[in-house]
C-alpha cells in the first residue's frame, strides 16, 4: 500500500475559538490557536474559520515520491483532476468536495506505555496494589487515528477512495456504511450516506481503557451535556468507545484497543467477519443516538452547502 498513514484534517467551523478551547481541554498542544497537535501524531487539526461546520481537507502519508506517482496515474485513469508539484499531490474529490493532500511522510512510530495489569478469575498480575487505572489520569489521546465522512454519493466517494487514492476496504455494510484504511488500523476513514457532506466524527487513540475514560470524564465534568454515546465496544473494528460532541456539532471519539491488520490475507480469511445491521453499531453498550445518524443541525448544513454551490 502506498498510503501509510492518516497526518492531519482541516476543519472548517464557525467558532473557531471555542474549537479551539476544546482541543485545549483534551489535551492537544498549540502554539498559534489554529494547529494542534497530539504526543504522537505532531500536527494532526487545523482549525479555521467557516459559515458552516464542514471538512475541508485531509493529509495523508506515503513512503515516496514514486507513492504520489502511482496515486496521480489512478486519479487519471479515473479521469480525477488532481495537481502534483514535488513532494505533493493535491485532489478533490467531488462529491465531499474533501481536499486530499498527500506527501511522503515518516511512519507512524509509537512506544508503549505500561499497561495497567488487570485481574481476571484464575489471572491475578496484580496483587497487594490499586490499580493503577482508579487515580486521576486525564491526558492527551495518543494520535488522531480515524474521521467518519458523511457523503451524499457513497458509492462513487468509495469508489474515489479506493480507486484513486489507494484505500482499502476493512469491512462494510453495502450503502450504509463502509470502513477503509490507509494503515494497520482497521479503519482510517470511514463513508456513511447523507443528504450533504459533513465530518460526522474524529477518533482518538487513547492507551487504553482507562485512558478514555479519564479523558471523557474530565472533559463531561466540564459540560455534561457533551455526552452523545458511550461507553461501550465496537463490533466493527472491536474498540472500545466513547463520544461527546466537540463545539461545532461535530462529535470526537476517544477509543483504545482497536484491530489492527497488517496481512490483509489473513484478515480476510481469519479476522473479518460478516458485518449485519445488528452489529453495525456496538457488540454491547447503550443504543445507538438518533443524531449519529441525523446531527442536530442537518438543515443549519444543508442551507450551508445551498448557499456555497
Ligand atoms: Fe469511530
């Protein structure tokens, strides 16, 4: 796979200071109000300023000049418009109206930390201690790790994705919702129908559990009604989640423990598993919100895009 890693996104929204306190409170770091970073992804949001909440662009990751080549030779075989000066390429594709941006970038490189030893019936690592997850403990997620996109031409915005840029398909569920990667993460970007495009959610990487929910606690304990869905376990890509809703109506997602797929034979044959509507949302937790599937403010978006075309 040419593509390696998910670098960055570009939000557009229409506070861009509250934006910005946001991102402060989970823990990114700033040094101009407008680029965050994450302890392991460096700069990973761009905050700027919009008549409505959208997505604007995405940065991706290859190994090589020769990555971009590849890249530019399929957009034109599809009869994409995209331009590539040295060190990068840049398309949009039309239907998200979503710029990619892709350059030649390190791959991701993180340490562990210490995981925090969990008891289980016949398994007791931990003995004559606390655990270590019970103390205070809210802090930075680790990386950006995965957008969900909202797109009103699911097919052909798949289709750009995996046909032009080089995204593969994890899992799926025809016409509702599909799940592609750009790494060993099971997911990087991920498609869902709607009447106009928006970033439906950003996800966070967290160490683990307890991680996530240090972090959703301290930012609840701020404002409780950020809360949106949560706590419980995907079954598509089986991580742990939690949801709030970040200022400009879009939500962020803290997660730990996702699959990782580095053969992609073997995933198809071992790993992947038919994906029904029943399991499309959580293995357990509470019930998926309505306004995951239809944010609060569709029309407020839906006049956006009218006045924008
Ligand atoms: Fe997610």
């Amino acid at each position: 796979m040419a593509l390696h890693r998910l670098q960055a996104i570009r939000v557009g929204v229409t506070d861009p200071v509250a934006q910005a306190g946001f991102y402060g409170e989970m823990g990114l770091t700033t040094s101009d109000g407008s680029l965050f970073d994450s302890p392991d992804g460096g700069t990973q949001i761009h905050v700027s300023e919009s008549p409505f909440r959208r997505l604007l662009s995405v940065e991706l990751g290859v190994d090589s000049e020769s990555d971009l080549d590849e890249i530019a030779g399929r957009l034109a075989a599809l009869g994409a418009r995209h331009t590539k000066s040295s060190g990068e390429l840049v398309c949009v594709e039309p239907h998200t109206r979503i710029e990619f941006r892709v350059r030649p970038l390190p791959r991701l490189r993180q340490t562990a930390t210490s995981a925090v030893p969990l008891n289980a019936p016949g398994s007791s690592p931990r003995i004559d201690r606390r655990s270590s997850g019970v103390f205070p403990g809210a802090r930075s997620p680790r990386r950006l790790g995965h957008i969900v996109v909202a797109t009103p031409s699911w097919r052909e915005t798949r289709a750009y994705l995996l046909d032009g840029l080089g995204f593969k398909v994890s899992d799926e569920f025809t016409d509702l919702i599909t799940f592609l990667r750009c790494s060993t993460d099971h997911h990087n970007i991920a498609l869902v129908g709607g009447e106009v495009p928006f970033l439906q959610h950003c996800s966070w990487e967290c160490d683990d559990v307890d991680h996530v929910g240090h972090l959703a606690t301290k930012l609840l304990a701020a404002d409780a009604d950020r809360h949106t869905w949560g706590f419980g376990r995907h079954f598509i890509g089986s991580n742990f989640m939690w949801y709030l809703r970040d200022p400009s109506g879009s939500f962020v997602e803290f997660y730990s423990d996702m699959d990782r797929i580095e053969n992609d034979a073997e995933w198809e044959n071992v790993g992947r598993t038919a994906v029904a509507l029943e399991n499309v949302g959580l293995a357990w937790g509470p019930s998926m919100p309505m306004e995951f599937i239809v944010p609060k403010d569709i029309d407020v978006l839906k006049a956006g895009w009218a006045s924008h075309t």
